[in-house]
C-alpha cells in the first residue's frame, strides 16, 4: 500500500470548484482503531450547505470567514476493511461497513481511519455497498425525525414533503411500509421519477400542497428544510404535528406563534444519529422496506462534477461517488 492517500478538502466557501484534492500519510493503527477502504461516498445537503457558506448557522459553527472546525469534504461512506488494531473485537479484515462521519466530513476520501466505535455498522448480506451509502445519511435523518412524533394510530394520514430529497424519500417509504395513508409532496422536475418508482403512491407537486383543505391531515413530516408555509398548518387537524428538518429562529417563531393560536403542534431539531438506527437501516434496507433512490454516480476524481450537477439540476434520492 501506498505510503500516501488522497481525500476532498474545502479551503473556502462558495461554488464547487473550490473543492480540492490533498494528501495524507497513513499512519500506523492505533488499538481501537480500524481503516477503511472507501468504496462509496455521498454529496448530501449537509455538503452542500457547508460548502456553500451561505447560512449564518454554518459560519457560526464552521468559521465566519473561511472553514476552520471542518476542512474535508463527505459524511457517509461504504467500503471495506482493510486493517484492525490489536483490541477490535467486533469488526474483521474484510467486512464491508458503512456509516457516517458527522463530526468530521472526510469521507469523500481513498481511505478513512475511524475508532471502533463510530457511527458504522456492517453491510447485510445482499445489499450493495453503493445502496448502503446511498441509504445512509437519509435514512439515518428519516429515523430520527420519524422517532420524534408520538405513536401513531393506524392508517394515519400523513404528508411527507420534498419527498424526492434523501431524507423526504426515506421518510416516505418508511411510513408507506408502515401502511399509513402517505402523500408525497415532490417538488417539481421530479415527478415523473417519483411516478415510475412509486406508481401506486398519491403524490403531488409541492405547489398544489396549498390546495390540500383544512384539517385532513394527522401528521405531516416537512422535509424541505426550508421555511414552513403557513398553508401546511392549515392542512392539519386539530391535535395534529408537523415536524420539519429545518431549524433556526424562524422557524422557532413560526413554532410558538402556532401552538399559541392553535392545538397543532411543531417539532423542529437538528438531528442526532445513533448507531442503532443506523443498524435499523440496515435491517429495512435488506428487509426491502426501505429502498435507497440512487440520482447518479460520480467518478471520485469528479466530485467538482458532482457538486455542480445538484447546484444546477438537483437530485432524486442520493449522488454517490465512487472511489
Ligand atoms: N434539522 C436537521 O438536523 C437536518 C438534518 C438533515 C437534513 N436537514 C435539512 O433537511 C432538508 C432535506 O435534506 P436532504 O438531505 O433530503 O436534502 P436533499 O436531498 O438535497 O433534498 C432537499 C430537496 O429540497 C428541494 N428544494 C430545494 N430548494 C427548494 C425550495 N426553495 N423549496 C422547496 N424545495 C426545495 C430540493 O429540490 P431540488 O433538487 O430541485 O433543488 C431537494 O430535492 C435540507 O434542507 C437539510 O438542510 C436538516
């Protein structure tokens, strides 16, 4: 093996091609320690925002001026095992894993260094290392924001939007298995996607949200991010939730003016991943309950490419990079 590897690295914020290739030299394995050969990596919405700077919340956490905290590029990964150190009990050279990297982005990389107990889990047998990536960071967020309503009764009607993103289409295929009465909001260009995957799904563009009516819906799970359109709220019954993905002070605002004048309630919050969750996406992806949708697949050296392709044309489920 080669003394020396090569991982993404982003110096400033701003367009794509600001993107860098550095090298880095391996190093021997500590104990706990495990590397890995990357096989896949995602872009996902959490690059993209840190790329682009453009949120206060990002340069507050990340450095006002340019990146500090994180440098390197990529949050979820697949590959294989290459080597353990001496204490590693519970993984072997060989197995194929994936997982997540939140607290440092690096997995847009040849190799990754992780401890033994990081956010990773091994592949099932039967799912690909490219699904298993793909499903990842999505599915992860799904789970999270799914766990936060209270029990829902049978047949609950429940609106999933941007239900094209990667954590909107986890969350909508996890509620459909759940035989919920699910619709998926898709935002448009992607609707004959959403159609020729989900046929048998109702869905519709997220303009016409507006016209679903006063209280038809139990629960609705926000998944654009974005600002929260008053019209969803109107959409809910009475007693009923709407969680969102995104968070910040206004959609604080919006959350306290609502429970004040109404018995809906909002739940906002940034996520937090657990591993069992990420072993539960394992279980639903080779169950078949959860799908994983892949947009595309970039060459690794082409991760430029692949950040300009979702700033100009954006994705239908997850964009993986090969390595
Ligand atoms: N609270 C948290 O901790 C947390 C955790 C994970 C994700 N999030 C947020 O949740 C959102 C979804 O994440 P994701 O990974 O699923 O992202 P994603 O795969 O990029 O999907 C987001 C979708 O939103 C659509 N969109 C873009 N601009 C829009 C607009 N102005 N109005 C409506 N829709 C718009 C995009 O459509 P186009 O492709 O057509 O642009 C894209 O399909 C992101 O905003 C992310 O920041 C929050």
């Amino acid at each position: 093996m080669n003394n020396q590897y090569t991982g993404w690295t982003l110096k400033k914020y701003g367009r794509a091609q600001r993107l860098a290739l550095n090298t880095y030299q391996h190093h021997p394995l500590k104990d706990t320690e495990i590397l890995i050969k990357i096989e896949y990596s995602g872009v996902n919405s959490a690059d993209i925002a840190l790329r682009k700077g453009k949120k206060l919340i990002v340069r507050l956490f990340n450095g006002l001026f340019y990146p500090k905290k994180i440098t390197r590029t990529g949050v979820d990964f697949s590959g294989r095992i290459i080597s353990v150190g001496h204490k590693v009990k519970k993984y072997n050279q060989g197995d194929w894993v994936f997982g997540l990297r939140d607290n440092d982005f690096s997995t847009n990389s040849q190799y990754l260094y992780v401890d033994a107990n990081c956010l990773m889990a091994k592949i099932p047998i039967g799912v690909s290392p490219e699904t298993a990536c793909a499903g990842s960071f999505g599915g992860i967020n799904a789970l999270f924001f799914i766990n936060l309503l209270p029990k829902l009764e049978n047949r609950s009607k429940i609106l999933v939007t941007n239900a094209q993103g990667s954590v909107g289409n986890a969350v909508f295929q996890i509620l459909n298995a759940m035989e919920h009465d699910v619709i998926a909001g898709i935002r448009t260009g992607h609707e004959s996607s959403f159609k020729s995957q989900f046929p048998n799904v109702l869905s519709m563009p997220e303009n016409d949200l507006r016209n679903l009516g006063s209280d038809t819906l139990d629960v609705i799970i926000d998944c654009g991010g974005r600002r929260i359109n008053f019209g969803l709220i109107k959409a809910l019954k009475s007693k009923g939730y709407l969680v969102t993905t995104s968070f910040g002070f206004s959609t604080m605002i919006f959350k306290y003016i609502t429970e004040i004048f109404s018995d809906k309630k909002i739940i906002s919050r940034v996520a937090g991943y657990y591993k069992e969750d990420l072993e539960c996406i394992a279980e639903y992806i080779c169950s078949g309950t959860y799908d994983p949708q892949v947009d595309s697949i970039f060459p690794y050296e082409d991760l430029i490419a692949a950040h300009k392709y979702i700033d100009n044309f954006g994705k239908f489920g997850s964009v993986v990079i090969k390595s």
